[in-house]
C-alpha cells in the first residue's frame, strides 16, 4: 500500500500533464460568496491561485464582493435593496460599492496575495476603460439605478499587467459610457466578457453550490459534464433553474467567443481550483 510520500508523489505526476497543457496560457478566475468570508477558503483559493502562477498559468482574478458591500451599508445605517435579484444602486450606495471593491476587498486581496509569495496588481472596470457600460434597461419598467450592463472590454491593462508577471486582480466596477458615472456591473457577466477578450483557455465560477444537479439538493446526482447545445433542454426540464440560469448563461456566452472550457466550481471546497484544474478528479460541472 502506498505511503504519505508515495500519494504526494503520485499527485505530483498525475499534474504534470495539465501542468504542461496550460502552462502560458490565461485562466479567469471568479471569485466571490462563501469563499470570500470563510478564513479557510480565502486561504485556499490565494494559494491556487499563486501555484498557478508559479507554474506558469497566468491566473486572471475577478472578484465582487456582496457581503462587505452589505455590512458597510449597514454600518453606515443605510438599507440595502434588491429589485428582481439585482442590487438597486443609487448615488449613495455606488459610492459604498466603489470604496468596497475598488479600495478594501481589492487591496486585501492583493496584499495576501503578496504576502504569500505570489505577484499581484489591484484593477479595477475603470482603469484603461477596461469594462465599459451603459445604464442597464431589461424592458420592465424597472429602475435598478446606477446598475450597468456591459458593452465593450478594453483588456490591454490586464494583458500588460500579465505580461509583467503579476497576477491582475479586478473588481467589477465599470466606467460609464453613456455618462460621467461608475456602474456596478455583475461580476460573473464581467468575468465571461473579458475572458472571451483575453482569448483565455477557461472561465472559472466559483460559486456555492457543488454545481448542476440532476436532482435538487442532492449533491450525488451533479452533472460533471454539459454541451452547450444541452442547456436549453436542461432548462426546459428545470434542472438549470434560479441562480443557476445566469452563471450557466455566462458560461454559454464565454463558450460562443471562443472559451475552450467553463466551469462553476463548489467555492466550498478548501483548493477546489486545483482539483479541477491539475487532477482528473474534477470538482463541479464543467460547459463546453
């Protein structure tokens, strides 16, 4: 039976050939929900994430950051409001959700990123015009405020921040194309867009779910793998259903520019990064 040394060592190899298969190639990363507030999995996905880069995969992090932005709302004695799922985002609150992603969550990440070894720079949509948006109008009537939706990616700052050897870390705030504003813009949609611009090999989705189930909250029935030409069957036979259908959408989207590979990932698994990306294990649903 083999030792701890001998496992180690048979992980190792079992990583090399996906270790050789990405090795310079782009990676988008998002990150946000359960894994951003749990010490562990903080932990665990700056470590991925520093390995990737170590071994030469150019990791792209993409990030929000909904709980922050909730307790600085609340702190501050405002009230946070959500018209059909989204953030309702006035004067006030894009202030608040600029100061947390562009200022607090962005340079946290980054400086853990640093102090573990790794190389990183803070970005965010505004810098080089990097997300631009319009005010978002989905036809309802409805007003979400200063929400936008995406109309254009300039990723030249993140592939010179690439090519420099950091690790581009970027907050999902966009720069106003019909005004002189900010947007909050959301992040997976941000995420799927600049991964189609970058030409990146895979999209990532870290999300709190252990992925698609065939079968609701039973985590043994998870679809490990999805053709994009199944979704709209899945979806008709509600297995794709609620906050799935937009994160499976943007996955759809990355797919039609050009994405070789989609994943949404169980953020709650301590190096689930790594699991899906250099064993053959896997650890979610992937799209292609």
């Amino acid at each position: 039976m083999p030792n701890n040394n001998q496992l180690r060592a048979q992980t190792l190899v079992e990583a090399l050939p996906y270790i050789q298969k990405f090795t310079g190639k782009v990676v988008v990363i998002k990150y946000g929900g359960n894994a951003m507030i749990s010490d562990e999995l903080f932990g665990a996905v700056i470590e991925d994430i520093i390995l990737l880069q170590l071994v030469g995969i150019h990791a792209v992090l993409v990030h929000g950051g909904g709980p922050e932005i909730n307790e600085m709302i609340r702190r501050l004695g405002m009230e946070s409001r959500f018209v059909n799922g989204l953030r309702y985002t006035d004067k006030e609150t894009m202030d608040v959700v600029q100061s947390v992603l562009c200022g607090k969550v962005n340079k946290d990440l980054v400086s853990t990123i640093v102090r573990k070894g790794g190389s990183a720079i803070g970005l965010c949509g505004l810098d080089g015009k990097m997300f631009e948006a319009v005010k978002m109008d989905k036809g309802d009537g409805e007003d979400y405020g200063f929400v936008g939706y995406i109309v254009n990616i300039n990723p030249e700052v993140v592939e010179q921040a690439i090519d420099d050897g950091h690790i581009p870390v970027i907050a999902t705030v966009a720069y106003g194309a019909d005004g002189e504003t900010a947007y909050n813009v959301n992040a997976d949609t941000a995420a799927a867009k600049l991964a189609i611009a970058l030409g990146a090999e895979k999209l990532i989705l870290l999300t709190n779910t252990r992925g698609v189930l065939r079968e609701k909250d039973k985590e043994e029935t998870l679809i490990q793998q999805i053709h994009s030409d199944e979704i709209e069957a899945l979806m008709a036979q509600n297995i794709i259903e609620g906050g799935m259908i937009p994160k499976i959408e943007c996955c759809a989207e990355a797919i039609m520019g050009g994405v070789r590979r989609t994943h949404i990932l169980d953020g709650r698994i301590p190096h689930s990064i790594l699991i899906e990306m250099l064993t053959d294990e896997g650890a979610g649903t992937m799209i292609c």
